[in-house]
C-alpha cells in the first residue's frame, strides 16, 4: 500500500476527483468534508501528508494547517494547499501558516503527484512519531475548541506585546518611562520588589536601579541589598563599581520589617543587545515563585529587550552628538555649554569649582616625527590616563586639537590640585608604544577656580588658558595654579 493521504475539500465534484485520481496513482486516501472532520480524522487516519483547499466553511484551509503545525504531535506532518486564490497575499499566508506547498487548483494531476511524492520524500513521518499519534487520538478536543484555544492565545500575545509597545512614546522621559513599565509589569507579575536598570552607552552616567516596592515602606538595608545583589550579576557582563538606586512609587505607612532572606524567589535577567549590556530588570518575593514558567515570559523579555535597544540607541545617539570621536571625552560644543551651566549655577547656588586646560608637550613634533597615526595613539592614550585619574562626577573634554579641559564641580582650587598633578605624573611615568615605537610625552597644565572677581564664564576660561601659558613659558611638564 502507498503513502497515506488526507484530502480536506467541501466540493463533493472537486473531493471525488481528487480521491479517484490520487488513488489509481497507488495513495491510500481518507477524506473530509471541512476543517473540523479534517482535524479529527489526522488523530484516526494518521496521514502521511494532508492535501487540504483553503476556502472551506467554519475552519479554513488556513486555520486547519494552522492547527495541526501548532501542535507538537501533528506539525511534522506536511500539509499542501490548494486553491484558486492566487495572490501573493495568500501565498503568504499559507507559508506563515506552515504548510510546505502552496499550489493551484487547476495543477495537472500528474504534477501533483509528483509534488505529493516529492514531499512526502522531503518530510518523512517516522512510525514512531505516528505511533504517538494515534495514542493521542482518543484525547483530542474538537476542532474548534483548539482554535479557538490558539486565537485567545494570539489575542493575548498581541495585546501583551502592544502594551509594551505603546511605551516607546516614553523614550526620553527616562522617570516616565520607568513608571509606566512598573505599572504595567506589576499588573501581571507577582513581586514585592522590582527593579528597571537603563545601562548607558557613557562610562561617566550615573548608574541607577529604579525600584518600585508597590508603595510598601521597605528599608535601607534591605533595598541596599537588592541592588548590590543586581548590579553583581550585571558585573558579570559589564564591570561597575558605581551605582544608586532610587524607590519610584510612593512609599507608604509603617516600614516592614523583612529582611533580604526573607525574600524566597527571584528572578535577575540582564539584557544584552550586540554583545553590550543594555539593561536589566529584576523581581523578588516572598512566595515561592518560578518565574521563567511564566505563560508569557519570552514574550515579555522579547518586548522588554526591544524597549531597551530603543532607548539604548536613543540615548547613544544623543550621548555620540555631544562625544569627540577619538578620545571618547566631550567635545568642545559640550565644553561650552556646560562651563557656562556650571557657572551660573555656582552664582545662583554658591559653591566651588575648578577648571584645568591641559596641552600636551610638543605634540607637533610627535607628529612630524612619528606619523599622524602615533599622534593619535597618544591623543587617545593620554585621555584614556585622564579618565582614570578623576571621578565620576568630573567632566572632560577635549577643546582643540591637544587640548584637553577637566571640569570639577564642587572642588576648590587646591583640592582640584591633587588629582590634575597625578594626571602630570602618570603621562610622564607612561611609557607609550605604538608599533614597536616608543617615546616619552609630557603635558603642561593651566589650572583655575570660579574665583568672585571672574564675571562671566567666559573670564574663568581666559585665566585657565593664561596659567597654561605660563606653565609652557617656565618649561612645560609643569601644574600652573592661576593667581587671583
């Protein structure tokens, strides 16, 4: 006996045709009239292939195919379609919903065969997946129940998804952006704490996880504990050695007295796109709780991770708009801007700060002597020692050409001193080798502070630039403090 053959088709004319044709070719045939009786006899009949019309009362061709490919004990089964539709909308839709060939009711018989034949090679049904089949016959919903199941679970999924989507309006409104997420992930997740963490493409932005409590008055302590517990699993893919964390919602009544071990299930997920870390979200509770057996967890990852990448890239856009491309400090535009904010706001709110203008020694010699490219390596090196040698809340920038210029709020003129002749030192212990050429470079630094007598951003600057000078005069390699 030949191959086992299902043919799905409501035309009595069109059915009997099909069933005399395939079988004086050597197919064993079982019919149905519709989607529904289709369904039901894949479990008795256990076909080798299904040949199925689309435009059927009730169940569809579609939704049949549908059907069978969404179930684990009927999707190997091939399925081919037949109509008279011939738009490559249809073509498309029988391709999503799985069925192997899609091909025309006016096919020669002899053609068909061959498709048959050919596909039947291609997607071989093993006698013990069929074996598992019919054991699985007498357990069987009806056909429509298991549509049914598969459309509410569509509906479901789509609305999920789009209710995160709808969120991207938030992009840069970080702080309603979290708020929205909280409210909607605390409508379907069981938590007592949960946290959102934006990574940001800017080693110098603060890093903070916004936690949400759902109103409880937790304490220090225990939210101190949480977000060391985050960021040491997001260590693992990114180092940080700063961090804050911030309580969203309002938080209300007595404090609770649990403690971090009283915390029985939690979840830390990082989310990573192109090998960066870009996020990551966390929920602990006091249940006992898996939560990756949540029904629509990938699903949630999915659109939390496309959320993510969205305001990653946002805020990557805005944060390369102000960067110079080569050192990776700010560029001037962003000087300028931010001297003339750090000044005003230390007139409105008196405070200190500094400001330092580095240039690096003979850097047209290293230049002409060693290439354009070195000049670059050490432009690129002497920032990198930079970074390291300031705080986070130090700004830096390069100006010009080599010049470099450090911001340092809050910081007198002698406390500025220590850190800018540290940055002196380390240049000049710093052996600098680009392609097997080594040389030595030093840099002069003219160093200044907000001073009473300066009356506008733009005279700070000056004083800065002046004290460099000096320090070039009296033989570079040097700290020049500007003299009031």
């Amino acid at each position: 006996m030949g191959a086992k053959l299902l043919i799905v088709e409501d035309s009595e004319t069109q059915l009997k045709f099909l069933k005399e044709e395939l079988a004086a070719n050597g197919f064993e045939i079982e019919t149905a009239t519709n989607g529904a009786e289709g369904y039901k006899k894949v479990f008795e009949f256990i076909p080798d292939l299904i040949v199925s019309d689309i435009t059927m009362p009730v169940i569809d061709g579609y939704q049949l195919c549908r059907l069978i490919k969404n179930k684990e004990e009927t999707k190997k089964i091939p399925v081919i379609l037949l109509t008279i539709l011939d738009k490559k909308i249809d073509s498309f839709w029988g391709k999503k919903a799985g069925a192997q060939l899609f091909l025309s009711k006016s096919i020669d018989v002899n053609e068909l065969v061959k498709n048959i034949n050919a596909t039947i090679r291609r997607y071989p049904i093993s006698d013990e997946y069929k074996s598992n089949l019919s054991i699985m016959s007498s357990q069987q919903n009806s056909a429509q129940t298991q549509l049914n199941t598969i459309l509410n679970d569509l509906l479901l999924k789509s609305v999920f998804a789009n209710e995160f989507r709808n969120l991207s309006d938030f992009l840069n409104y970080e702080r309603i952006l979290v708020e929205k997420l909280f409210s909607l992930l605390s409508s379907f997740v069981e938590y007592h704490v949960a946290g959102i963490f934006f990574a940001s493409p800017d080693d110098f932005a603060e890093n903070i996880l916004y936690i949400d409590t759902l109103g409880r008055n937790l304490s220090k302590n225990l939210l101190s504990d949480i977000q060391y517990d985050f960021f040491r699993k997001m260590e693992e893919i990114k180092h940080y050695n700063d961090y804050k964390f911030e309580v969203v919602r309002m938080l209300l009544g007595k404090e609770m007295e649990y403690q971090f071990n009283d915390l029985k299930s939690k979840i830390i997920i990082p989310l990573v796109f192109d090998k960066k870390l870009i996020g990551g979200i966390c929920f602990y509770t006091r249940q006992e709780i898996d939560y990756s057996s949540f029904r629509y967890f990938d699903i949630m990852i999915s659109e939390l991770l496309a959320i993510f990448k969205m305001k990653y890239q946002y805020t990557e856009k805005e944060f390369m708009s102000v960067l110079d491309g080569l050192t990776g400090l700010y560029n001037r535009r962003q000087f300028e801007i931010s001297l003339e904010q750090e000044y005003n706001r230390t007139k409105r709110h008196p405070s200190d700060f500094s400001l330092a203008i580095l240039d690096i020694d003979f850097f047209k010699k290293v230049n002409d002597t060693y290439g354009h490219q070195y000049g670059d390596y050490v432009l690129k090196t002497v920032s990198d020692i930079l970074k390291a040698c300031f705080r986070k809340t130090d700004l830096l920038y390069r100006y010009g050409g080599e010049e470099l210029v450090i911001l340092m709020p809050e910081t007198n003129i002698e406390g500025a001193q220590i850190p800018v002749e540290r940055l002196r030192r380390s240049v000049e212990e710093y052996d600098f080798d680009y392609n097997g050429t080594k040389a030595k470079v030093t840099v002069s630094i003219g160093l200044t502070m907000n001073y009473t007598n300066f009356n506008n951003a733009g005279e700070m600057l000056k004083s800065a630039d002046e004290a460099l000078y000096k320090a070039k005069e009296s033989g570079r390699n040097r700290v020049i403090l500007h003299e009031q």
